[in-house]
C-alpha cells in the first residue's frame, strides 16, 4: 500500500493561491483561493506525524493537528472535523487569521529541518468551510435543561466560546454587548479581506440556534451596572476586550482628519456590511484619492493600511520607528501589504502633524536602533537634524490599545485591576476578586490574538461550571445539616 503520511520530502510545500494584488485591490473579499481536495489531502501528506508534536504544543488550543492532517490526507474529511471542532470553538476563523507563522507552523519540524512547513492553517480552514458546506456544523444539543444562567459581557471570541462550552453543558446562557452586531474585534476590528463577515455571522447564527440568547446595543455601565446585572445571574464573565487607542502626544495631533486605528477601521467594516456611516459617506473617512500616513507597525496597522488601498488611496504609507525585523506585526502580512503597493517607512517616527485645521503633512524623525530594552528588541533613538516632511491628507493612529477604566464604567470600584488596567484574575480559577464574577480574553491579558481568546473563553467556561456545581453541592450539604 502507498505510503500516505512523511511525503514532505518528494511534495513541495503549496499554499492556497492568492488572489492577483490587481483582483485583490478592486475589493475588500479574502486574498486566498480554497484550496481544491487533492491539494488538501496532499498538502497534508507532507505531516511527519512526529511522536511530540510541536505544532500542537505551539498551538494555543493544543489542537490534534496531526490527527486531522492524517484524517485529511485519507479523504476522511469527516472525521477530520470532529476532531478539529473538539478543541476549537471557532476552527474556520482561526485557520484564517492566526499568525501561524509564530504559533503551529512555525514550529513544525519539516519547517526546522528545512522542507517548508506542512500548510496548518490553510487545512483547518478547508475541512472546517467544507463542513460548513457539507452542514456537518450543528447548534448545540442539550441533553438536559439547568436553571443556573451566565451572563457574559461582550460577544467576542472569548464571550462566545464560553457561552458555547457552557450551554453544551445546559446551562442558561445570556451575551450582553454594547454593538448592534455580536462578533466583537471579528465584526468591526478585522478587515474582510482576512476575515470575511459571513463566516462570523453565521456562527452567531449558530449560536442562537443553541439556544444562546444575545441582547445587543446593552453597555454594561450604562444600562445596568455590573452588580445588577450579577443579581439577574449565577455567574457573570467579562469579556470585554481592549477598546482604548494608545496617543501620541505631539504638536498638531488636534489637527482635523487625524484618526485612531479602530475608527477607520469601523467606519470601513461598517460600510461594507451596508450600513450609512456619516463620516465615511462625507468622505471623512474615506481614504478615496489621499495620501494616506498610517502610524505604527502592529497588525491594526496593516489593517489600516490594506484597507486604505482598497479604498483607492492616492498613496499610503506606513511609518514604522523600528526596522523590518523588528515589527511587531506578522510578516506574512507585512509581505501582503508590501504586494499591494503600501510604501514602508522604516525607522521614522513622526516629530509634529502640520497644517491649518486640516493635516497637511507630517515631520518625520529618522531613527536608529540603539541598545535593547527590557522587551528585548533595539530601542529605537531619534537621529539628531534628520526630521523631513511627508504630504499627508489623511493620519491614522495606529500604537496600540488600552483597557478601557472598568471598575469606573461598570461602577463597580471593588473590582480590581492590573498596573496595566487589565482586569486581575485569579489564574487557577480564573475568578476576579469580586464572587461569582469571571474575567477572559483581552481584557485580562491585553491586547491579544483571537486564538488565544477562544482558549481563555473555553477555560472560563470549565472554572464557572465548577463554580456553579460548588454551589449545588454547598446547599445540597446545608439542606442535609
Ligand atoms: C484591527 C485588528 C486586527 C486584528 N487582527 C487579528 C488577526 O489577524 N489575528 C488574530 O488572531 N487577532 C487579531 N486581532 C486581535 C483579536 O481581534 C483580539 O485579540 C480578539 O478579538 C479578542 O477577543 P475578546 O473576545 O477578548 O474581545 P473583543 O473581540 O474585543 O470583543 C469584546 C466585546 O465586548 C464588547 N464590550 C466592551 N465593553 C462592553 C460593555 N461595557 N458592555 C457591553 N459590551 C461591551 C465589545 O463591544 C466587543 O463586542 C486584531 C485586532 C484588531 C484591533
Ligand atoms: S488554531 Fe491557530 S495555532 Fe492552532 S492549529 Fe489552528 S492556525 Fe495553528
């Protein structure tokens, strides 16, 4: 019988074709082709089933990767699924937009070895859409109703894995979130040409089949606080994210058509889901035949800059204070941007934004790369009379986020918090400070990756069914006493 599984020896490495940058450029739709079955089953021929796996291990889901490599390569696509749901709440997103090239794939031993790595991401992808496809994906079957509800706030990754774990189980669950769409950083954060909408949206949809009930345009601190909203429920989790943008204090930043990251990006999700965006309709915050300045080198920010083209920007350029090597951001995304005609920057930081009322242009800084600081990388140092200027009609602030002021929001003072703002938990039980109250995701990490909120969304769920069973069992052992 032909050997099936080791072939990355005889089979070059494949990935999904990308659309060509002209195609891709015309509209906001996902950059990569599917890829075709005997391309899916070969591309995961090329697994060396290792005994230890380092994919799973880097995988922050410890996903069976082998497994549904190997099951895939049979053509037993099916069975496939079953194992790749099993650990993943949202399998179909993750294969889209993990920075697999740090996580599972980056570990792969043929990579190490030289081979190129077994294409992870791309397969999950494909067995998780052909289940889709194939309606293999089905809401949640309770076995058995509970009376004990959850309230979770934010209808994130991280809230909606851990509604989904928790309703398995039978328990009454309610998500609050303050969007008039479920899907947090998913819906309005992630451009659709890395994520398109319909693939969130119908496993919003799936949720609500499972009986998960969504109440939406509800602002925990607004509507109620976090204590009312505790005496309506069992348990509650925050899973709130990380909303508030770093700020770059320098002269000028109170020019007109300077813009944080996230409003751009909002305004653009927003549009493309049909909705009227006054901003974005009067042109504001169209990047439509402008040159575009996008500050900042994370992933937002290439976000930022992809969309922008997309959007028929005269130019767009992203400054950048470090060199290539040392962005934060995924390269695989740094190279898509580069294709699509983004111009980098590197080792520039903007000095003022200059203008009357409107921005004009910016001061840029050249920098170099000095002595590492306590992250490790080169702390980047101004260059002494370097400063020039780049013609700028449109500015996008992309540093960073910050946790928003949660015990003043929620009205909750007691509930306590980080140096960083981030809410404390406790990491065993993944409880805040505050009885029955449960924190995951950005919110409690910072600014983080979706995989790791979907870990985090499932990890609470375990911790508050444990919670919710203590407290069965307490009373149960009160009404005995
Ligand atoms: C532009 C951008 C691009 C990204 N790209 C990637 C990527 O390619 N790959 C990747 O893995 N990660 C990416 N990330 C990171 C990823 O999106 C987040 O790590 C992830 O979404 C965090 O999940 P979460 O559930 O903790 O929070 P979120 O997704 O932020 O969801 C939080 C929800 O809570 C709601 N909420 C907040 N406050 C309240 C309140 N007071 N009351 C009620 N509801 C509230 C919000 O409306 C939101 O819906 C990106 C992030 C951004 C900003
Ligand atoms: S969830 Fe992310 S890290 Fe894990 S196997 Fe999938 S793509 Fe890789």
């Amino acid at each position: 019988m032909k050997k099936k599984m080791l072939q990355f020896v005889d089979l070059d490495q494949e990935t999904p074709l990308k659309r060509s940058t002209v195609k891709r450029k015309g509209d906001f739709n996902e950059i990569y082709d599917q890829f075709i079955t005997e391309k899916a089953k070969e591309q995961s021929s090329r697994c060396s089933q290792c005994g230890v796996p380092f994919c799973q291990i880097h995988c922050p889901l410890s996903n069976n990767i082998p497994d549904w490599l190997k099951l895939t390569a049979e053509g037993r696509l099916k069975e496939a699924y079953e194992i790749s749901q099993s650990t993943n709440n949202m399998p179909e997103v993750c294969g889209r937009i993990c920075p697999q090239d740090r996580l599972c794939e980056g570990n792969c031993v043929i990579e190490q070895s030289g081979h190129g790595t077994v294409t992870i991401g791309s397969v999950e992808k494909y067995i998780n859409d052909t289940a889709w496809e194939k309606g293999w994906v089905k809401p949640v079957k309770v076995q058995k109703e509970l009376k004990q509800s959850i309230g979770i706030i934010g209808a994130g990754p991280a809230g909606m894995a851990c509604a989904e774990e928790l309703r398995k189980s039978g328990y009454q669950v309610t998500i609050y979130d303050r969007y008039d769409r479920p899907g947090g950083l998913l819906i309005y954060g992630i451009p659709n040409f890395k994520l398109e909408k319909f693939v969130v949206e119908r496993r919003t949809k799936l949720l609500k089949q499972s009986g998960i009930k969504f109440v939406q345009n509800f602002e925990v601190g607004k509507d109620k606080t976090l204590y009312e909203l505790k005496s309506k429920h069992d348990a509650i989790l925050i899973a709130t994210g990380v909303y508030k943008a770093r700020e770059i204090n320098i002269p000028g930043n109170d020019l007109i058509n300077i813009f944080p990251a996230m409003e751009f990006l909002t305004a653009s999700n927003r549009k493309g889901l049909g909705d009227k965006v006054k901003l974005f309709d009067d042109g504001t915050l169209n990047a439509e035949g402008k040159d575009v300045v996008v500050i900042g080198g994370g992933d937002t920010a290439m976000d930022c800059v992809r969309t922008s083209v997309r959007q028929k920007a005269k130019s767009v350029k992203c400054l950048y204070r470090r060199d290539r090597e040392n962005m934060p951001g995924s390269a695989r995304e740094v190279g898509n941007a580069i294709e699509e005609g983004v111009e980098f920057i590197w080792l520039s930081s903007p000095k003022s934004f200059i203008g009357n009322k409107k921005v004009e242009a910016v001061e840029v800084n050249k920098m170099k790369l000095g002595e590492p600081d306590s992250s490790g990388r080169r702390r980047p140092e101004i260059e002494v009379g370097s400063e020039y200027k780049i013609n700028a009609d449109l500015v996008i602030k992309s540093l960073g986020f910050d946790p928003e002021n949660l015990p003043k929001l929620f009205n909750a003072k007691e509930l306590g918090i980080s140096e960083w703002g981030t809410i404390k938990i406790d990491l065993k039980t993944m409880q805040t400070n505050l009885d029955g109250i449960f924190a995951a995701g950005d919110i409690v990490r910072g600014a983080s990756l979706v995989v790791w909120a979907i870990r985090d969304g499932r990890d609470a769920a375990i911790q508050i069914e444990k919670y919710l069973q203590s407290k069965i069992n307490k009373n149960k052992s009160e009404e005995a006493a």
